[in-house]
C-alpha cells in the first residue's frame, strides 16, 4: 500500500456502497478502487450519510465536505 491516502469522490463511495450489495468483499472493493480496506469499511459505515448527500443532488465530484461558517 502507497504511503499517500486516496480521498473518494462522492460517485467513488457510492460505486463502493453498490459493489457492497452486489455481494463484493471489502477486500476486492479495495483492490478495485485502488484504497484501503480501511476505508472502504468507513465508507460502509458512513452508508446513510453518503446516500443522502447523493440523493440531495449534491456536486458528485466532490472529494470532501465543505464545512460553510455561519456568521
């Protein structure tokens, strides 16, 4: 494993969720998506809040949060 993290974009996590309930291994979803195992099962932990940024029409290519301050 590189030395560098990978950061996924919200299309990457929620390609991983559906390999998930395809029956894939978090083993081979890692192989496939060039992570750590590690991470995919954060990703598989985080399930609901990925679904809902994703159906909440948010931007896809987004790799992380942008956290707005409300003044």
């Amino acid at each position: 494993m590189s030395g560098k993290r990978k950061f996924l974009t919200l299309e990457e996590r929620v390609k991983c969720l559906k390999l998930f309930e395809s029956g894939k291994t978090s083993r081979v979803m890692a192989s496939e998506l060039c992570v750590g195992r590690t991470q995919v099962q954060s990703v598989l932990k985080r399930k609901r809040e990925i679904m809902e940024e994703y159906e909440s029409n948010a931007n896809v290519c987004l790799k992380r949060c942008i956290l707005h301050d409300v003044f």
